[in-house]
C-alpha cells in the first residue's frame, strides 16, 4: 500500500482568487547553444541544425497568499 499524502481539492469562485497571489517560478540557463540557418522561402531564414551542450531548469511553487496593500 501507498505511503503518500493525502491532496484535498475544492473549487475556488473567480472572484475569489481576486485578491491572491501565488503560482509558479520559472528559471533556466542554456550553455553551448549553436544554431545553424540556411536560407527560405521569401528570404526568411530557415533553421536546419542545433544543439546545446547543457541545458538547466527549475520549477518552484509560489504559495498562495493574500496580496500586499
């Protein structure tokens, strides 16, 4: 049997949530990134390679709070 946590949900009205805060933090970095480009229809460049050497992301959560005032 499953150890895990129990998650309890409900549905929050739209106007609700008009005074809250929260959501998700997004950041990333890339490294060794190199691109290779040949020419398309119309003149507009068209990719044709790439690749990265490294590539990092993180994903936090922003808790849900009341908005500062």
């Amino acid at each position: 049997m499953s150890n895990s946590s129990r998650i309890e949900t409900r549905e929050i009205a739209d106007a609700e949530l008009d005074s809250v805060a929260g959501g998700l933090s997004v950041s990333g970095s890339v490294e060794g990134l190199t691109a290779k480009f040949a020419p398309g229809p119309n003149g507009l460049p068209v990719l044709t390679d790439a690749s990265v050497k490294s590539l990092g992301l993180t994903v936090s959560d922003i808790e849900l709070g009341p908005i500062a005032g």
